[in-house]
C-alpha cells in the first residue's frame, strides 16, 4: 500500500442489517486502511458529507434492502457534484448481476456480493487506490 488509505463504509437508504458492512469494515482495518465507518439509515447526503468531511479516498456501500439501482448513483452523482468524483466507489449486498452492470455505467467502480473473499476485496481496493495515486502522483 502506496500510503493508509482513508475510507468510508456506510449504509445508505433503510437497510437495518449492518454484519456485513462491519466485516467489510474489520478487513479493511485489518489490511492497514483508515476506516469511518457511518453507521445505519444513512442518506445519500450524509454518506457524501461523510466523504467530505474524512477526506476519503473510497466509499463502501452496503446494501440489502433492494434500493441499490436508486442510492449508489445518488452518492456518485453527489460526490461529482461536490467535486469528488475522485473518490473511489464500490459496494456490496444482494445485487443481481444485471444490476451490477447498471451500477457500474452509473459510475460504481465494483460490486461485492455475499460470498466474495475478504481478501479479494482488500487487494482489489488496495490495488486500485494504489494505481490511482500513481496515476496522480
């Protein structure tokens, strides 16, 4: 890891099932990211004000309430809009694959769904950021 990564883990929309966010959350602590993790019921709004306040680098999105297709571009389009389109975003939850696609063109860097490896997702973030900062650096 080029430099500790700051990022955001939140649970956007009404959503009350947190274990898996605070997985994601643990791993990414583990692997030697900086993690602030938002908590439950988060607007779109709240998630990106988050971003901003924490600096972030990336934003993980936890979803299992089926409202992924409405908040994920939400917090992408705000994001851009605040001039953070830099921020890295991915997410996670009960995603059908056609679904993925469409958050993808949206502007959702990756899809996570249950079962991924812990370790794939660390290394995909790491990697990922790690190219970035290259890039910019």
């Amino acid at each position: 890891m080029q430099r500790r990564y700051r990022v955001i883990i939140a649970k956007p929309g009404l959503d009350g099932h947190d274990r898996g966010a605070k997985v994601i959350a643990r791993a990414l602590r583990d692997a030697g990211f900086e993690v602030i993790y938002t908590g439950l019921f988060q607007t779109p709004e709240q998630v990106v004000t988050a971003c901003l306040q924490e600096d972030a680098d990336a934003v993980g999105l936890s979803i299992l309430s089926g409202a992924h297709l409405t908040l994920f571009p939400r917090v992408v389009e705000l994001l851009a809009e605040a001039g953070r389109d830099d921020v890295l975003v991915f997410g996670g939850g009960i995603i059908p694959p056609d679904d993925q696609a469409t958050l993808e063109a949206a502007g959702v860097d990756r899809v996570f769904t249950p079962g991924a490896a812990l370790a794939d997702i660390t290394a995909w973030l790491e990697d990922t950021l790690d190219a970035r900062e290259s890039v910019a650096g």
